[in-house]
C-alpha cells in the first residue's frame, strides 16, 4: 500500500535538509523540486499558492503530481504554501502523513533578510 509523506512548512524555514534526507530512503519517491515548481503545475499555482481564496485545481494537481513519483511505498512532496491546505491534501492522499516544521521567528527574518536584501521589518511582514 502506497502511504503520502507531505513536508509542510513556511517558505525559508530550513526545510531542505529535512526533505533531501527522506529521499535519501529508497522506500521514499520525491519529486525533483517543489510541489508547485513541477512543470504541469507551475502556471496554475504560481502567484495564487498562498491565497486561500484561490479555488485550488484539485482535479489537475494531483493527477500531475502522481504522475511524477515513482513506485514506491511512501510518496513525499515538499509544498510550503500547501500548509494552508493540509485538510484538503489528507482527503486526496489516503493515507496520508505530514512533518510540519517552524524556524525561530528571529533566525527566519535575519536569514531571509541576507537572502531577499530586505530590511528586517520587511522580513517580520513576509
């Protein structure tokens, strides 16, 4: 039986390690890059994944998204703004687990701060 590992996050949170280390498993297929980066995707989700107004494409994502994991036991997809849709993704993906992760609230905004050259303000609104 297939079980879907979702790793779900805000954006900048030092999630990659986590992510690279569960598909280093090879009970674990990942996709190549981010969930809503996938080329099949990429035009519907870009600019509206984190608004949670946006009738999201249920019927197309997830067909894509199958489509890019390989036969494995556990399927894992790494999608920072789909933290505002977890409900939805557990009602598609049966069964499906999530790892949830937060940073520091003061190390997020000083390292996106260095990453975007923003001020700290600006990092605290983002």
């Amino acid at each position: 039986m297939t079980s879907y590992i979702f790793v779900l996050y805000p954006p900048f949170s030092g999630s990659t390690v986590l992510w690279k280390r569960l598909a280093s498993s090879n009970n674990v297929s990942s996709w190549p890059m981010e969930g809503q980066f996938l080329p099949e995707v990429a035009p519907l989700l870009q600019g509206n994944s984190w608004n949670e107004d946006f009738d999201f494409p249920w019927l197309t994502v997830p067909e894509a998204w199958e489509n890019r994991w390989e036969d494995e036991p556990f399927k894992k997809g790494k999608i920072p703004p789909h933290l505002i849709r977890a409900l939805e993704i557990e009602n598609l993906f049966v069964p499906s687990y999530f790892v949830a992760m937060i940073r520091d609230p003061y190390a997020f905004c000083e390292g996106y701060s260095c990453r975007a050259s923003t001020s700290m303000e600006q990092s605290a609104l983002f």
